[in-house]
C-alpha cells in the first residue's frame, strides 16, 4: 500500500484543507490561506529539534530535524 501524496478534505462551504505539499501545486485550485499546526524549532540547551504545539507544548524531539518533520507530518495526518 502506498501513501498519498496529499489528501485533501473539503468542507461543507467548499474549503479545502490538508497538509501543505509541494508535491501538488495547490495553487492551480484557488489562493491559498496557509495556517502553521506547529513549529520546528532547534532547542539549542538540549541539542535536539523539537516539534512544538502552538502553546508551545512539546510534542516531539529528535537530534534530526528531518525526523520531525517526517513525525509531524505523520500526526498532522491523523488528526
């Protein structure tokens, strides 16, 4: 089984949500309103990337910045 490159779920006035990708020019449907669900950040104390909610609450670490991002994409896709 494959993953999609991007799954986009409209809502009920017509606005699209998802993850934001490169991989599909969004822009090619309509403008784009882009909204961040975390941050990646580099605790420089600790020397690890964190993924942060926006309350700043951790959510994630690793000493890969790639990995979080891999790790947020993957919870961003769940929820």
């Amino acid at each position: 089984m494959t993953t999609p490159i991007a799954t986009i779920r409209f809502d009920q006035a017509g606005q699209g949500h998802c993850l934001y990708t490169e991989e599909v020019n969004l822009a090619t449907i309509g403008q784009l309103e882009v909204h961040r669900a975390t941050r990646v950040e580099f605790d420089n104390s600790r020397q690890l990337w964190q993924v942060k909610d926006l309350d700043g609450s951790l959510l994630y670490c690793s000493p890969s910045r790639v990995t979080c991002l891999d790790w947020e994409r993957e919870f961003l896709s769940h929820r």
